[in-house]
C-alpha cells in the first residue's frame, strides 16, 4: 500500500490548525489577555527612555548577539506525530522525507516569526545606540533568518544520534557557532579580530565545515529516532496546552509532575496536625506541579524585572499590581484543578478545611510576590 | 456481636427512573468478613458507591455504625476504609506522602503513624518504592498503595472492592493475611469479588447479587441447604443460582 505522503502532512497540520484557533479565540476572550497587551503597551511607552538608561560602556552587539543566538539555536521542532504512528507510519520511514520536509518549512516559518518580531524589539537599539545603518540594517535582517533556516536543518539531523548526551554536545557546537557569526556581523567585523586577521570568521568558517561533514556522516549512519520525535512532539503539544492554560483552563492537559526535592522541604515546616492536612495537600500540589509553581516563579522574575526597569513609581505601582492580579488568577485555577477531580477525594478532608487551606496558601504566595515587588520597587 | 453496616431495602443507581440495584438488604458484624459477588453488572458496585455516600438511595437506608451518611456526613467518612477496585492517587504526591496523608487525615498520632507504617510497606514489599509516584507503578503497585492506606487507619469496618485482580501473588497472600488479622481484631470487611475459589476460603458469609436483586446470602452451608446442593463448591451453587435465572 503507498501512502501519500503530502496528503498526510496536510491532514495533520489542518487538525492543529483548527486546534490553534479554537484555543486562540478562548485566549482572546479570557480577561488576561487584555492585562497583558495592556503591559506590552506600558512597556511600550517606556521603551525609548530605558534605552537610553544603557551605560556607554556596555558591549550592546555582543549582547544582543547573545540574546538573539539563543532564540535561533533554540529550534523545538514540531512533526504532528501521533503515539499511533509507531505503529502505522514506521514501515513507510523511507518515504516520508517529503512529510518531514514540510514539517521543517513549517517550524522555520514560525519560528522565523519570532526571530523577526525579537529583531524588531531589538532595532531601536541597534540603530540608535550602535548607529548602524545602509546595508549593515541589510545583514542584521538577513543573517539571523538565515541561521535560524541552518539551525532548524542542522537540529533536525543531529535528532538522529541515538545518545541524548551527543545532541546536547552539538547543540553547544551550533550556540558556538551562531553566536560567533552574530557577533562579527553586529560588531561590522570587529569580534575577535587581531590586526588584520578576523579570527571570528575563521573560526566559524572551521565549524561550519567540521558539523557538516559530522551532519553527513550522521545521515547515513543512523535513522530517525521515533521515540524522541514523539517525546519532543509531546512536549512542544504540552508547552502549547500549559500557554493557553495562562488565559483559559484547558481540558485536554496533562499536569506534569517534577518532584523538586529542595522546595518540598519547604513542607516539613507544617505541622503534622489532623487540621492541616488540607494545607500538606495544596502546598505539595502547588509546589510538584510544572505549571502552577513554574508560572508562579516565572512571573515572580519577570514581574520583578518589569518593576526594576520601569522609571517612575507609577508605572512601578501600576504594572506591579497587574502581575500581582495574573499571579492570583493563576492560583485560582489551582482551586479549580482540584475540584476537576470530582467523585471520591481519597483523604477524608472536610470542604471547609480544604477552602481554608487554599486561602491560606493564596495569601501566602501572593503575599510573597508582593514582598519581593515592594523591595524591588524601593530599591 | 455489633452489626458494624446496615443495608435495609435499598434501591438506587445513578438517576431515579433507573434503578439499578432493587430493595437490596444484607449486614455486616464485628469479626466477619462478608462477599459480595456476581456479575460485571450485577450492581456490585453501585452497591458500593450506595454505601460510600457516593450515591443517593431512591429507596431504604444505609447506616454504619447507627449513623446513616446525611445525618453525619463528615463523620461518616471517617468510619470505613475503602479499597476502590481502580486505584484513585494524586499525580503530585509521592508513596510516602499518600499513606501519610491519610494517616494526618484521620487524625493518627505521628507516632503511631510511623509504627503502623513500616510495617506495611515491608509486608507489601514496596520499601524502595517510598519516594516514587504512583504515575511510575504498576496497576498492582498502585492497588497495593490503595490497599496499605486503607490498612494504615485501622478503621472497624473495610469495604474493599475486588482486590484480587492485578496483584501479584505475595501481594494477594499478605491482603488476605491482614484482612484476617483485622477480622480477628474485630473488624467487619465487606469484599465484592469475581474469584469465588479465593471468597469460599476466605469468607464467612456470601451475598449472591444478580441483576441488582439479592438472589442469596449466607454461609456456605446455608447456602448449599437453599440450593440443595450438599457437598457442593461456592462454584457451582453460584453457577447454579445465576444459570437458574436465565431458563
């Protein structure tokens, strides 16, 4: 039986496809949405004057080639594979090339999306700090499109290698690489140049060449790795889940678990007491979970970078407060994942400790938050 | 001896015009361990779900103790253990952490908690399963897990819902071990099972439910008197009762 291969890509992306837009209605009409425009926005307008808090002595290309680095090496690479096609598509491995070509064309137009909207924040910078202009804004534009298209192509073969130690190993090859590229460009050639000689791009020249014969010898030793193309495809569908899951509950998501010995500790300083059973139990769901104490500490950071960057105590108070109002609506839905489970609850713990306890827990964490803003805004 | 659960004439299942149980009446007393076998279908665990407070009878009366689940239904829950036949965990607690909550629950001392505890996991063998999530256990494991925080409080009366299946032998051993120890130490047990080889050995008493209506119950000799069938395994007079049914 052939099976056609274009069809197949087509049929899968247009599932997603409909799956993005359904959930990206659900997000637009959450209220949170509106916080966070309403955050872009007041950074927005602060943009220009925090620029021009940068100190001249600051190494600006070198660090906007790092930042920018990061974003095109990172390349997570969705493939629409399905648990079911360990079963069905392996014995046509040979023929889907094609299939896996238009998933690469589709991951590099995305993530060409942010490579540029990146870019875009960075250009006020670049050209009023370092002065760039003509066919220097040409290549600034350019080459980290083109890396970002390398990149995507050159993590895609290296997910053959059958060790995860060896991927990472030449994911730190391709960082290397990219960021030295970056940065000779966005210096105009003067990254680790001694008197004439532009060591830079001679050693980039050398690596280019080195991963691509590695990347040859690679292609026709191993074969996909179904696996890890499937453990990365669920990873990439659940990191989607756990965005929208910021605005909207979403049904279909799995809570991952991480067991984060070092923040349970925190539990023992509970007493073990019949009436703060309710308390053990949401302070070790909140801390195990990925998503609530992982979104609790990522907006703790960005919320703590926002008010540090932000001049003025009224943008301070205002944006301050916004993030304090995301970090409790992210804890509601703590509440809510604990009343999904519905039917028998295992431990006998009466409703009204439960929503004690959970109280209890809100007040602490938010109180937290809001200790750490005011020391951040004071200093 | 103290009749520890009392199921008069009850009639229930998941919406009023359906009932799926039918005027179902049986008891449970202090040092008896009590099957309730039949069927997939045969209402064995809406039974259950009637006794746990789960679900609302359309007819009769459930109590435990003297005390029926809407007159007392914080207490309530605390006056039984149930083992459920699919093991029910929280994905973000360890081994460790479920037993121990159950124990905090129930409001156990700490010391005591820790006596009964090793223990039970050195029975069961899951020491070096402590620290690890129920999410990484077998389907036996986690039933084990279900099984040890039920054995943990020491409630007077079990309600254990096919416990059998899925556990591997020692597993299935030291569960009956216990259970008979708790008999002995005055608990009642109610026990739903499809493994009649393991009931007859096992059981004192035996409800025979059959398309939600109780067609049978009492101890093996009272049941072969019934069926007229002396000398006759717990097999065969089931097979009897529920193939009689269907001519």
């Amino acid at each position: 039986m052939k099976i056609d291969v274009d069809q197949l890509f087509r049929k899968r992306f247009h599932v997603f496809s409909v799956e993005f837009i359904r959930y990206a209605q659900y997000m637009a009409n959450g209220g949170l949405a509106f916080v966070g425009i309403f955050l872009m926005g007041l950074l927005a307008f602060y943009y220009r004057s925090i620029i021009a808090m940068i100190p001249p002595w600051f190494p600006l290309p070198y660090a906007m080639a790092l930042v920018i680095a990061f974003i095109v090496v990172k390349s997570p690479l969705r493939t629409f594979l399905l648990e079911a096609d360990l079963l069905f598509l392996t014995p046509h491995e040979v023929r889907l090339d094609r299939y896996f070509r238009k998933a690469l064309v589709y991951n590099f137009a995305i993530q060409s999306m942010v490579v540029f909207i990146v870019l875009l924040l960075l250009m006020p910078m670049y050209t009023g700090v370092v002065g760039a202009q003509g066919v220097q804004l040409w290549v600034y534009w350019g080459i980290p499109l083109l890396l970002k298209g390398w990149n995507i192509y050159s993590n895609w073969t290296f997910l053959r290698l059958p060790d995860q130690k060896n991927i990472g190993f030449y994911t730190l090859a391709r960082f290397v690489f990219s960021y030295i590229l970056l940065a000779w460009v966005l210096s105009e050639g003067q990254f680790l140049r001694l008197g004439p000689i532009p060591f830079g791009v001679l050693i980039c020249a050398a690596l280019l060449i080195w991963l691509h014969s590695r990347m040859l010898t690679y292609k026709k030793k191993h074969s996909l790795q179904w696996y890890r193309l499937l453990a990365i495809e669920s990873g990439l569908r659940h990191r989607f889940y756990q965005f929208v899951n910021n605005f909207r509950d979403v049904p279909a998501m799995q809570h991952q678990v991480k067991s984060r010995p070092w923040l349970i500790a925190l539990t023992k300083l509970l007493p073990y007491r019949q009436s703060t059973a309710g308390h053990h139990l949401f302070t070790k769901k909140f801390i195990r979970s990925g998503d609530f104490a992982g979104i609790y500490f990522r907006l703790l950071l960005l919320s703590g970078f926002v008010v540090l960057i932000l001049p003025g105590p009224y943008a301070k108070i205002i944006a301050g407060l916004l993030f304090l109002f995301m970090t409790a609506s992210q804890i509601g839905s703590l509440w809510r994942h604990q009343q999904k489970r519905n039917g028998y609850s295992i431990f006998p713990i009466r409703d009204g400790q439960m929503r004690q306890a959970f109280s209890w827990l809100r007040m602490v964490l938010l109180g937290v938050h809001g200790v750490v803003l005011v020391l951040i805004g004071i200093l | 001896m103290t009749t520890l659960l009392e199921v008069k004439g009850v009639t229930g299942g998941y919406s009023y015009n359906h009932a799926v149980i039918k005027d179902v009446s049986f008891h449970i007393r202090e040092k008896e361990i009590v099957a309730l076998i039949g069927l997939n279908g045969a209402g064995k665990s809406t039974t259950i779900k009637h006794i746990l407070g789960l679900l609302e009878p359309i007819a009769g009366e459930i109590s435990i103790a003297g005390k029926t689940f809407q007159s007392d239904p914080e207490n309530y829950r605390l006056s039984y253990g149930y083992i459920p036949e699919s093991p029910i965990y929280y994905e973000e607690l360890t081994l460790w952490e479920h037993i121990e909550l159950m124990a905090m629950s129930h409001g156990l001392d700490q010391e005591i908690f820790y006596e009964r505890a090793r223990p039970l996991l050195k029975e069961f063998r899951m020491e070096e399963m402590k620290d690890r999530f129920p999410q990484q256990f077998s389907k036996g494991m986690r039933q084990k897990l279900m099984i040890m925080m039920a054995l943990l409080v020491q409630p007077p009366l079990y309600i254990v819902d096919e416990p059998i299946l899925g556990l591997d032998p020692l597993g299935i051993r030291s569960l009956l071990t216990w259970l008979n120890r708790c008999k002995e130490q005055g608990a009642g047990i109610l026990m739903s099972t499809h493994i009649l080889a393991t009931a007859e050995k096992h059981c004192d008493r035996f409800i025979i439910l059959h398309k939600g209506e109780i067609r049978a119950q009492g101890t093996l000799e009272e049941l072969r008197h019934i069926t007229g069938l002396p000398d006759s395994s717990l097999d065969d007079i089931y097979l009897h009762i529920v193939e009689d049914d269907g001519q």
